[in-house]
C-alpha cells in the first residue's frame, strides 16, 4: 500500500510477535472492537497485516498494524544468518535482503510481513504471553526485532493470568537489552495498564509526544463518559421501574378468584415488562463501555449457565444477589409486585392527595387524579417491590463492574463476580427513589422516556450514587474530596 | 432480537430539526418496542460531522426511521396550524374586546380610565404574573414538561394520528407516541419550557393587540366618541396626575394625547352644556383621546409584548438549537452502534503479492537398518514425572530441543547414527500452538529418522484448558493431528497427561513407544471393581439418609468415595487446588475446584443448570476432601463462600446445614437434592478412576454415561437402579473405547 503525505507522517506502529501472543487481542483492546481481526487457538490465523487507526479530536493520532505470527523465528534467523556475505552487513540491510528473496515471499510469507510492519514502523510493540515460558525462540524473535532497527517494545499479555511469569520476563528481556516493558492485559482490562502503555511508548518515540498525549487524553475522557453513561443507564432503569404502575382490572368485591387471577395476569405483565428494561439497560451498559448491541446477545449475555441468564424474578436471583436472608420467604418477594397504596397516604402523602383531588393542572396531579379514580373504582395498581428495585441495582451495577474490567479481546461471555453491595447503599438506592414512586409519570418502562426536570434530578442523584458503586472512591481520592 | 442487516448510504429527504430529533424519536420507538424494531447497518457519510447527525443519518435509512420522519413532519404541521388557529382566536378576541369596551355610558361619553383597563389591565396584571413566574428560573413552567399535560398532549396526538379502526393500530400509535414525545421534548421539554410558553403567550398577546388595535382604528374611524372621565370615591387630582402619567409614554413616541388642561376638563360633570358637535375643541379632544387610547394600547399593550414575544422566540430557538438528545439511553444502544464514529478506523494493508507456496521441505535420506524407539520432546518443560518419563521400556532419549542449536544437534546425531530409530516419539506440549516453526521441525526430524514411524504425545492438556474452554482445546488437538496427519509423515497423535502420570498413562506411554501393545496393568481389572465398590458405598449411604443428607453425611459419602479408589491428598482429583493452595485462601481454592469440575463437564452436559450444580458439587467436595486435616478451616469458609452467591443450586446449600431438620423441604426438593447428591457422587467416583487420561477421553465418557438430568430420587431402591444404569453404560463405553 502506498501511503498518502498525510499518512506517512502519522504514528505509525507495528504489533508483532509470535503466533497466538494476543496480538490481534491487543489490537482489540486498544480498537474497542470485538470484531477486528480473528482470534483462534489455531496457529496463521491472522494472515494479512490490518491497520487501526486511533483519533483524538477527530484527528488520527496513530496507526497500529496488526501483523501475522511470527511462526519460525529459529529457521528465519538462521536462514537470514545465511544472507550475511560481509561481516560488517548490519542489521537493516540484512532485513532487506531478506524481505528480497523468494523464501520471503512463500517459506517465510507470514514472517516476512511482520518485518517489513517492523521496518517501517515508528515502534514496535512485541507482544507476549506472559504465561509462556522464556524459550529460545523468543529471544530469536527479539534479535530479528533488533535487526528491524526500530525501538522495540515489550508487551507482556495475559498478565493478569495465575500463571504469568512476569518478573522471568522481565529478567529475561532485560538480559536481551530491553529494560522497557509494558504489562497490557488484553482479556482483564485495567485502564491503569493502557495508559502505561502508552507512557512507554511515548518514552521511545519521542517525536510522536503530543500525538501520544493527546491520546491518553483521550483514553481519559472516554472511560469517564463511559462510567457515566452507564451510571446514568442504571439510574434511569431504576427509576422508570420505581415510578411504573401496573394496572389491575377491577373485579366484583366478591369473586375473588377472579381477583387473584387478574392480580396474576398483572404481576405477568409486571415481570415481563421489567424483564425488558432490564434488557435493555443491560444493552445500554455494553453500549456505553463501546462493546457492540449485537454482540452482547450473543456473546455477553446469553448465559444459560451464567448470572446474567438468571431470571431477575426467580428465587435463584434473589440468593445470587446476596438477599439470601429473604429468599427463604420470598414467594411473594419472587414475584416482585407490590400493591399501590395511593389511598393510603403513604405513597402520596395528605397534600397530594388533596391536591389530586382538587385536580390541579401541574405536574402529576392529574395522574394522581387518575390512581385515585380507579382506587375509588375498585382497581389496583401493581409496582415494583423493594426487592426487585435493589436487585435491578444489585445485577446492572454487577453487569457495568464486569464490562468495567472486560478487554474486547475477551471471548468468555460475561461472568460477574457475585454482588456484595452494602445493605445501607441499598438502603440509600430505595429512598432516592421515593419521589419516583409517588410519580408514575416518570416511568419509561414500554414507552418513550419521559422527560421533565424533577425525574431529571433524581435521576443525577441516583447516577452518581450508582458511580460510587461502579467505581469505587479510592481512600486518597476521599481524603482529597 | 434487534437485527441488523446492511444499507447503502443514499439520498434521503431532510431529516427535521434540530439534528438528533429523528434519531431521538426513533430510540423512544426502539425503547417502547422492544425486539420489534429491525435496525439495519448503515454507514452515514464522512461528511457529516456530529454525533447527531450521523444518527440522523443512520435513523432515516431504517424503515421506521423513513415513518416516523413522516409522522414528525405530520406533528409539526399540526402544531404549527395549532398556534395558527389560537392566533385568529386571540386576534379575535382583540377585535371583539375593542368593540365591547367602546361603549359610551350615560353621559354619552367613553370613560378612557374604564376603557384601557379594559383593553390593558387584564394583560398588564398577567405580564407581571408572567414575570414573577417566568424570570427567576421559571420552575412552575418547568413542571409542564415532566407533567401531566405533556402526557396528555401526546396521548392526544397519539389519538388524532391514530383514529379507531385504523390498519395496524398498536404498532402505529406507539411510533405516532413516539414521534410525538420527541418532538414535544425537543420543542417544549426541559429549558425549552419557560421560552416555548412564554414565546407562544407573548405571540397571543401580540395578535390581541394587533386584532384590537385594528378594530379600535376601524371603530374610532367610523364612528364618533367623546372621552371624558369620572370618580366617585376617588380624587380629582389623583386621576389627572394619572392621565398625565398615562400620556406620557404615547407622547413621546409621537401620538396626539389631550393637555393636562383638556384632561382636566373631559372630567364628566364639569363641563359646559354646550353640544360637542359645535365646540372646535371637542373634535380635537376627540382626537387627542383618540391618540391617547391607540397610543396606550401600542405603547403598553403591543409594542412590549412583541419585545418580549421576540427575545423569548430568540432563547427559544437557541434553545431548542443546542439540545442533545441523551445518546446513552436504551434506546440509543442500536442506533450508537453505526452512529458514534468510531475513535479507530481499520483496514487491511495489502502487502506483497502472494506466491505460489514452497512445497515441503526436500527431505534426502540414506537406507540404514533401523531398530528402537526415540523420545524428544519440543518446546517442553519437563513434566513433573521427569524426563524421560518413564515407560517401561529401552528408548534412545533424544531430550528436549528448544534452541536452534538443540535441533540441529538432534537432527545430526539422528542422522550420524549407525540405525535409524524404527519409532519417533515426540511429545509436545498443548500449550504450545502447531505453527509452521514446529512443523516445519518435525518434517526435518522425521526426514533424518528415515521416516520412523511418528507418534506425537500431546501433553499439558490440563494445563491448556486452564487457559481456554474445551472447544479450544479440541482445535488444538486437531491442529497437532494436521501437523502429522500427512501421507508421507502419516502419524499419529496421543493426548497424554504427563504432569498427572497414573499407572493407566504409563501403560499407554509404553504401548506408544514400544508399539508391543498395552501392558497389562492390575488396574484394568481393578478399575471396574473400584467403580463398583465405590457404587455400592453410595448406595449404602443413600440408605442410611433421612430426607436430604446435612453436611456430615455428604463429607462422609465423598470420603468413602475418594477411599474406594484408593485417591489421598497427594493423588487427588486433576485440577483441584493442592492442600498449600487450600490452606491460603480456602474461599478462593473452593470457587476453583467448583468451577475446574463445572467447567469440565462435556458440552452437552454444562447446557443444564443441574448438571452445573453437579459438577459445581463434585469440586467443593472433592476440595474438601482434599483439604483433609485442614478440613475444619475449609468448612468454617464455607457458609462465607456460599453466601457470595457464586453458585446455587439446593444441593450446595445443604453444606451450610449441620442437620438434617435445618432445611425445610417439601418431597419433591428432597427427591430432586438427592438425585443430585447420588449423581455427583457417581461422577466423582468415574473421575477418580478414570484420572491420567486425556481430558476429552474422559469428557466423552461421561456425555456418554450421563445421558439426562439428574434423577429425583425418592426410595433407597431407586438409587440402587440409577447407579446399576450408569454402570451398565459406562461399561459400554469403556468396551467401545477399548479400555481407553
């Protein structure tokens, strides 16, 4: 390919390694994109070398190049070995000479892509799996690296694994002359390590500084608009699920079977609609941290053996969630429905009540007009219980904690670790959203969603309580306020 | 599910605005629909540059997106012809106010305080209503978009758009609600509120005036009016220093308004007798009055109303202009996926042409005699039963080759040899990935053996499978048979764990290496024997339980399980955590042996929450008997474990029970948990006896041998037949498979 005046003077930097390292996880990660590249356990999997470019501000900052494996390093050396007509051919030349030959273009195809990446490339980022042993070959990677005569990273993957060898790495490369590594791992992402990355790559390509910087800027920004985006997801599902009614049908005061069949429908309808908005909340959550809608059907969350494919109304969901105390009673608890008690004053309190008779035309005096109308008939209404409140908090905060911590390079569906959110935190969640209660106007449950600026409020509220438990506040970040 | 299927950018009509309101409306109708709406790919073009317009883009290229475009337009034009009709009506008003309020009383003459208290006073008193409300911040307006009448006006859109009996009602009122919300949003909602209504009351306000200016001119033009004013509690002076005041403003702007003087004497009651017909003065009186009157109603009434009208229509405007739609909602998540541009961009380079491929390597070798078997391993660390691991037979231990010069002093000392090896034996581990490198080094060893007959143990199977699930594992296998599967190599491939060397993996290493067939081992005859001792433990102990067994009894079951094939702490089940392990952190060591057994149960089996919770069993019992002197630790970690909620499933829980009388279950429970108990037990015991082979060996056997859900157990016979089922066809696999 040949690159247009612009191009050549982006960052340009080459991922190589050896086959199966998680170069193209790497590539992933760094991309938000699931979907680049292929990822498998079987060797050559990556065969053409494929471009990422990174922007910041709308301008490209950087171009990674994914490469294919370095399959045979021992015969490549030894076959570059047999170039050498002079002693003092260093090694570039020696590099070029190969990349000439025909055994570059068939014996040597896939490694010779990665060295003509590695040639032209600003840096290069050899990636490894930490939890392989140092072996021979991986030194001979290094040295044809060296050849390339470019700064030469070292990436250590998967080092989050029991099994990573980090620090036999680390001496090891650093025996071979690269005392600067970066610990990146592309299946349990910590943003810590990214940022790390590219600090380090900033160190060894210091002419690319301001386009480093203005990446890891980047990268700042957009994990906190992503806690945020995903703090705001919970907070509205909860409260649309706080403020939804449920109607139930009005029967003869003396029937009441009919009565607990028509409570049965509604609790039905109840569930199936929560069900939803928790669905799609969870999409929500998975968009907000840039993994893909589509994706997350099929392979986040449809975990038939996972948390996630628990249904939110059974007794199973209940226990997981850490309310094992009630799950042993919650036959009611299970169907999470509670009866609306407009009448009794305890969700409307006197003065609304009043003032829903007296039919006001401002706020939501005219919905309370409408409970109060159909109390008076003899219907009900159904709303969410407690329970199933704390439990939407508990599985959507357990959801976004996970995703926190997922690299797109991870192909294991979704596996939280169990939720241990405080009593008095769920305490908190429940009386925020009391005001969402006395309002089933603010419900977006099966409709568009409402707007207006007290839902608003309350909403930012419980968005930032959500925040706290999404990513805890570290104790320095509480001693400086 | 939301689907998507792919679009080409075309051109489309204007999308409303502002940029986002389409793709607003369209996230409310996906967010109230659910699975129903079918989003398809679509690129929106470079050259549209914002967040918003990009999923504008995106929107109007879905079929919904194309309607509810439509329905917008349909809402907007109802709107507008809305504000038009209340403008008549108010300009209407204007014109019939002018002519109700110029009336001449008794006297004969219209009273001009009365009148432009009339014309004025009302709107006056409402403008400063309007300016306490309005002004500081506007919060009582406010509560318009949130509230009962925003629903009820979109509720009534969604009526008129959606009349009874229209074709396909439910799906078009929820995109008419849709629409509706967004546009009632975007134009009324939030900040939008204050400057909307106060830009729509000024505008009414406007046209009063305007209609009652028009008709004041109209009247005073063809008729004639004299003016005069009265008091009957008030004083004089106070009412002159009023019309004073009043004229002020009209004067200075230019309109004719009566002198003091004059306005003294329009007092009705103080003036002469005289007919006004034939005094001078009056007509200019009348004239005076005339201004003063038109001029109050430009001046106080017209004129600040569409100041204000102007400056709220602007901040509305700007307003409306900056909204963002809220792109983290639910309803977003579909349209975000092509909309948001991506901070990456990604291509494929086109590198050099390819080639035609090299064939393989030319392999040229001289006829030797050959005899005995060589042993290599690549890229291997050695196995924990050491190298060479032993096998009961006369090898040539070439070692393990890892550097270049390794190979190359293999290869030699291959080829330099008086005889060729009649049997090439080169383990290599799973972890290890087939790439070319290790090709390409088993083409060159089996070309200076002469071409031996090649055989590949693959070993670290366990290891591997840590790292990757099973379906991973099976590629892997594969890719290693590929690599010798060929006609002039034609080998074969075994797995065999190294790391966990049992009598059985001896036998079979040595059938392997010597090919003189598999060694009798005392344990073939055993193994059955083992099952069936430790099948009728279960059976004896199924028997002694009284409804579900507590935590005691299903220690004790396990134990005599483990006892019956002979496992201990040092010989424990593959992948549970070792005793130092435990002792750390037991909470941790009993979430790994329950997910290392959940996770190695075959596919067919881990698609049932039951069989999960089986297996979720066999590892925590399995790790507690392994914890064996630690015991009393792992088990006060147990409730703390439990609780985190990692796994469920009733048959877990009954460890956190001391007694049997702690749980209350009904029969069925108890049926269902002793199914459970008895299955895991009974999986336990095949894994201990089939313990050294290759994990998809044993993966396989236990699909085949476990065909359903587990059981409900009931009577103590019941068990007695399960178990003999499950033993029955174990034997069948075990004949089938040859014993391995």
């Amino acid at each position: 390919m040949t690159d247009s005046p612009q191009e050549s003077t982006l960052f340009r930097v080459g991922v190589v390694g050896h086959t199966n390292a998680g170069k193209t996880s790497l590539m992933r990660t760094i991309a938000r994109d699931a979907a680049f590249g292929a990822v498998s356990p079987s060797p050559g999997t990556t065969v053409e070398v494929a471009s990422v470019k990174l922007f910041a501000n709308d301008t490209p900052r950087a171009d990674f190049r994914d490469t294919p494996g370095l399959e045979d390093p021992i015969g490549l050396l030894e076959f570059i070995d047999g170039l050498r007509t002079d002693r003092r051919d260093d090694g570039p030349s020696l590099i070029e000479r190969f990349l000439g030959t025909e055994e570059s273009r068939n014996l040597f195809k896939n490694e010779s892509k990665a060295l003509r990446q590695a040639r032209t490339a600003d840096l290069v980022l050899y990636v490894v799996d930490a939890r392989d042993r140092v072996l021979p070959r991986h030194s001979d990677e290094i040295e044809l690296l060296n050849r390339c005569g470019k700064p030469v990273l070292p990436v250590l993957n998967f080092v989050s694994d029991a099994e990573a060898r980090v620090d036999e790495w680390r001496d090891a490369l650093a025996r071979l002359g690269l005392h600067a590594t970066a610990s990146f791992d592309t299946v349990i992402y910590e943003s810590r390590d990214e940022q790390r990355l590219f600090e380090a790559m900033r160190v060894l390509a210091d002419d690319f500084r301001d386009d480093i910087d203005a990446l890891i800027k980047n990268l700042r920004a957009r994990r906190r608009k992503s806690i945020d985006r995903a703090s705001r997801a919970i907070a509205e599902l909860l409260v649309d699920a706080a403020a939804y009614l449920q109607p139930v049908a009005p029967v003869p005061a003396d029937d009441d079977a009919l009565r607990a069949e028509r409570k049965r429908e509604s609790e039905q309808a109840l569930q199936a609609a929560l069900r939803e908005h928790e669905r799609l909340t969870f999409h929500s959550i998975l968009a907000a941290f840039e993994f893909k809608t589509e994706d997350a059907e099929t392979a986040l969350l449809e975990c038939t053996d996972g948390r996630l494919g628990i249904d939110l109304f059974s007794k199973d969901a209940i226990r997981q969630a850490g309310f094992g105390a009630v799950a042993g009673a919650a036959g009611g608890a299970a169907s999470g429905a509670a009866i609306d008690l407009v009448l009794g004053g305890m969700s409307l309190g006197a003065a609304s009540a009043l003032g829903a008779l007296i039919g006001g035309t401002f706020g939501s005096s005219a919905t309370q007009t409408r409970r109060l109308y159909r109390r008076l008939r003899g219907a009900n209404d159904l709303h969410a219980g407690d329970l199933t409140l704390k439990l939407l908090m508990s599985r959507s905060v357990d959801l976004a904690r996970a995703i926190l911590r997922r690299g797109h390079a991870d192909e294991k569906k979704v596996r939280p670790e169990a939720v241990a959110l405080e009593k008095s935190v769920l305490d908190q969640v429940i009386k925020a959203l009391k005001s969402a209660r006395s309002h089933p106007s603010w419900s977006g449950v099966g409709t568009s969603p409402p707007q207006g600026n007290d839902r608003e409020r309350s909403i930012r509220r419980l968005a930032a309580l959500v925040r706290e438990q999404i990513v805890p506040k570290r104790p320095e970040e509480t001693q400086n306020g | 599910m939301t689907q998507t299927t792919e679009t080409i950018e075309e051109s489309t009509p204007r999308n409303p605005r502002p940029p986002g309101l389409l793709s607003y409306a369209l996230a409310n109708l996906i967010q109230s629909s659910g699975d129903a709406i079918d989003i398809k790919r679509h690129h929106p073009s470079e050259s549209t540059k914002t967040l918003e317009a990009r999923l504008d883009s995106v929107s109007a290229a879905q079929e919904s997106g194309a309607s509810l475009r439509k329905t917008i337009k349909g809402i907007r034009g109802w709107e507008t012809a809305l504000i038009i009709i209340l403008m008549v009506v108010f300009s209407a008003s204007g014109g019939l106010a002018a002519a109700a309020s110029l009336e001449a009383g008794d006297s004969g003459a219209v009273n001009i305080f009365w009148l432009l208290g009339v014309v004025l006073g009302i709107q006056t008193i409402l403008l400063v209503v309007w300016l306490i409300i309005a002004i500081p911040g506007g919060a009582l307006l406010r509560r318009f978009s949130g509230g009962s009448l925003m629903i009820s006006a979109i509720g009534a859109i969604a009526r008129a758009f959606t009349p009874t009996g229209s074709k396909n009602r439910a799906t078009r009122r929820r995109r008419v609600e849709a629409a509706a919300a967004a546009v009632m949003h975007v134009d009324f909602g939030g900040t939008r509120t204050r400057w909307a209504l106060s830009s729509i009351t000024h505008l009414g306000w406007t046209v009063f005036n305007l209609g009652l200016l028009v008709a004041l001119l109209v009247i005073l033009s063809v008729q004639r009016f004299d003016f005069g004013w009265e008091t009957t509690i008030g004083t004089d002076s106070a009412f002159k220093e009023a019309g004073r005041l009043v004229a002020i403003a009209p004067e200075a702007v230019g309109f004719p308004v009566p002198s003091e003087e004059r306005f003294a004497a329009a007092r009705i009651g103080a003036t002469t007798n005289e007919p006004a017909e034939k005094d001078p003065s009056a007509t200019a009186d009348r004239k005076d009055f005339s201004g003063l009157l038109v001029g109050s109603v430009v001046v106080y009434g017209l004129a600040p109303r569409l100041i204000l009208f102007t400056f709220c229509f602007i901040l509305w405007k700007r307003a409306t202009r900056r909204w963002r739609p809220d792109t983290g909602s639910a309803g977003f998540a579909p349209l975000m996926r092509w909309g948001a541009r991506s901070a990456v961009e990604v291509e494929v380079v086109l590198d050099e042409p390819l080639t035609t491929k090299l064939g393989r390597e030319a392999t040229g070798s001289t006829l030797r005699r050959s005899s005995g078997s060589a042993l290599l391993g690549l890229e291997l660390e050695p196995p924990s039963c050491g190298w060479p691991p032993p096998c009961g037979a006369t090898i040539i231990d070439l070692g393990i080759l890892s550097s270049r010069e390794d190979r190359n002093a293999c290869i030699r000392r291959i080829e330099v040899a008086e005889t060729a090896p009649t049997r090439l034996v080169v383990v290599v581990n799973l972890v290890t990935t087939p790439d070319n490198g290790m090709s390409r080094i088993v083409q060159r060893l089996h070309a200076a053996s002469d071409g031996a007959m090649l055989k590949m143990v693959l070993t670290g199977g366990e290891r591997f499978r840590n790292r990757v699930d099973a379906g991973a594992l099976a590629q892997r296998v594969t890719d290693w048979r590929a690599i010798i599967d060929g006609p002039e190599m034609n080998g074969e491939a075994v797995e065999l764990d190294l790391d966990h060397l049992t009598a059985e993996t001896r036998a079979r290493l040595a059938e392997i290496v010597t090919g003189k067939g598999r060694p009798e081992l005392p344990e073939d005859q055993g193994r059955m024997v083992t099952l069936d001792a430790a099948f009728a433990e279960i059976a004896v102990h199924a028997r002694n339980w009284h409804g579900a067994p507590n935590q005691k009894e299903l220690l004790a079951l396990q134990r005599a399980v483990a006892s019956c094939a002979g496992a201990d702490s040092e010989d424990r089940l593959v992948g549970i955590p070792d005793l130092t392990t435990i002792a750390a952190d037991p909470m941790a060591a009993l979430d790994q042996a329950a997910n290392r057994m959940k996770a190695f149960l075959p596919t067919d089996l881990r698609d049932s929450a039951r069989w999960c919770a089986v297996g979720a069993t066999v590892g925590t019992l399995a790790c507690l008997v392994t914890a064996g002197s630690i015991a009393p630790v792992v088990l006060g970690a147990l409730p703390a474990w439990l609780a985190t909620g990692a796994f469920s499933g009733g048959v877990l829980g009954l460890l956190k029970t001391n007694s049997a009388e702690d749980t209350e279950m009904d029969q069925k429970t108890v049926a269902s948990i002793r199914g459970e108990v008895i299955a895991a037990a009974a999986m336990h015991a095949i894994l201990l006896a089939m313990q050294g082979r290759g994990e998809r060996a044993i993966q396989e056997t236990l699909e085949q041998t476990f065909l359903e859900e587990p059981p409900s157990l009931t009577l103590t016979n019941d068990v007695g037949v399960q178990l003999g089922i499950w033993r029955t066809r174990l034997s069948h696999v075990l004949e089938e498979r040859g014993g391995r």
